[in-house]
C-alpha cells in the first residue's frame, strides 16, 4: 500500500492544558460552546477540529487541536493580526497560558481519505518521540509500517500519520502523530491500550459554519 497525502497544505497542531482550577468538562465546554465559535468568526478557516482528551484522566494536554487556513500566508499572518490578540485573550478564560504549536504535514497512511465528521467522533491518537539513535526517515519509515499493521487487524477505518515540525518559540513533545479512526468491529480489547496511547473525541465546525459565521 503507498502511502497518500490527504492534503495538499500544512496544518497547525496545538495541544492545549486546561487552566488549573478548571475541570476538565468545564474546559471543554468554554471550548466548543465560546472559544470556537468566537475563533470562526474572525478567522478563515478551511478545516477545524479539536481532539478533547477522554483518557487518561490526567496528562500533558486536554486538547488537540487541528486547523488549517484559507490565508497562504498561514499562522505567521494570523499571530500578527487583531484577531489573534482577542483570541489570546479569550484563551486565557479557561486555557494555561503555554502551549506547544507545531506545522504538520497530513498523511493517510491507510484507508479512506478524511471527511467532514458531522458528529463527535471517537478515536485514538500516539504521540511519537524520535529516539537521538534513529534518523528521521528511518523513524518515519517504522511509524508508516506500525500504522499499517494496526490497519491489518481489520478494526480501523482509517491510520493517519501528522509529521511536524515545531514553531518558532514553541515546541511539541513529538515528531509524528499517528491517529487510528476504529470502525464498527472495533472493541475495547481489540486495541491494546498501550502506553502512551491516548483517547479523544473530535469535534469537527461542519464547513458551511466556518463560511457563515466568518466576519
């Protein structure tokens, strides 16, 4: 199987904490009911997604989240403008003040290309930590076939492989992330839940929302 591009453009990835006198369910909820709504009215996305962690109950991060911009110029034009300074602001109202940002290349390692998600979905995500020892195209080449065995068992729909590279000022504890989308044979058994391997529900702004609610 050859491995495809499901995009033709970078993304940004952002993990993001939750303040710390915030639940995990409050954050979530500020998130989708205000941060996002406020962020699609003032920036031009093409694609947002935000991956709340549902396990395990504590870690590094509460939140993946996943977008790409209309603007070519992409995160540097949008870190300068108004918009991103009222997002800080916002931001501060139920996030931790650091996170970690990265530029990500998207590839599908099997299965059908990514679609729109018109409802939370549940999958699983790795972060992959290169080892000094190990030359990147090597550490891809291993994460590529990892994936596609995963594939192999039958209970994934789809394996995606994000390769990143971090932004100035900022840093992520990874340089792939792999994403394994189950399908209607998966069970809890059926993947073992090894280390580091974590939970998440995506939800996804449908496409006509990002075009209707940007001012």
């Amino acid at each position: 199987m050859t491995p495809k591009q499901s995009t033709n453009s970078m993304k940004t990835v952002a993990l993001f904490r939750r303040r710390p006198d915030l639940t995990r369910t409050a954050f979530r909820d500020y998130y989708e009911t205000r941060h996002a709504p406020l962020a699609v009215q003032h920036v031009r996305f093409r694609k947002y997604v935000r991956n709340h962690v549902v396990a395990p109950a504590d870690g590094d991060f509460d939140v993946l989240s996943e977008f790409w911009l209309e603007d070519a110029k992409g995160p540097a034009a949008l870190d300068g403008s108004p918009a991103a300074t009222m997002l800080r602001g916002d931001a501060l109202e139920f996030m931790d003040k650091d996170s970690h940002r990265a530029f990500a290349l998207e590839e599908l390692i099997a299965g059908e290309p990514r679609a729109v998600e018109t409802a939370a979905a549940r999958k699983y995500i790795l972060l992959m930590a290169r080892p000094e020892s190990v030359a990147q195209a090597e550490f891809l080449d291993l994460v590529r076939n990892w994936g596609m065995m995963l594939f192999a068992g039958k209970v994934l729909s789809r394996v995606t492989m994000d390769v990143v590279t971090p932004m100035a000022g900022s840093s992520l504890p990874a340089e792939a992330i792999i994403s394994l989308w189950p399908n209607e044979r998966f069970s809890d058994a059926a993947l073992a839940q090894g280390a580091g391997l974590i939970t998440i529900e995506s939800c996804e702004t449908p496409p006509e929302a990002l075009t209707a609610a940007f001012r």
